[in-house]
C-alpha cells in the first residue's frame, strides 16, 4: 500500500489531497500509468509530467525513480523562486 499525496493544482483537478493505492508499479512513471488508466481525470492530470514534481518518501526523485519500499509518493507542480 503506497499513500499518494497531491499539492496545489493536482489536488484541485483530481479532487483530493490523499488516497491509498495498491500498487505493483516498479518505478513513479509505472505509478503514474496506473493512475492515467484509473480515469479520464487523471489521465488529464498526468498527461504533462513536464509539469509535475515527483518526491518519493519526501525526496525529489525523477520519473524513472524506483518505487520498491515506498511508502509515500507526492504529486506537486515546480515551485519557483521569488
């Protein structure tokens, strides 16, 4: 059981900050596939992961990051400087 956690953007399109999923994901772009087959919005949500941050267990990861293990994953769009 992996918790999924989603910021900002991606907890409004999605309509939820946190969800539990099962998953056999190996890597966060499996994750992420999984996710776009669930439904037609997170198909909408993940179709640019350009525009999506990824950190695994609270660590900025890539796409390609392995997922044996992890607990949480979070979803959150690039923050900026100011």
């Amino acid at each position: 059981m992996v918790d999924l956690r989603y910021f900002a953007w991606l907890r409004e399109r999605i309509g939820t900050s946190h969800e539990q999923m099962n998953t056999d994901a190996e890597t966060v772009a499996d994750l992420v596939e999984e996710l776009k087959a669930r439904d037609d919005v997170y198909a909408q949500v993940f179709s640019d992961p350009a525009g999506i941050r990824v950190a695994v267990d609270q660590e900025l990861v890539e796409f390609d990051a392995p997922l044996k293990n992890t607990r949480e994953v979070a979803f959150f769009p690039p923050m900026t400087g100011g």
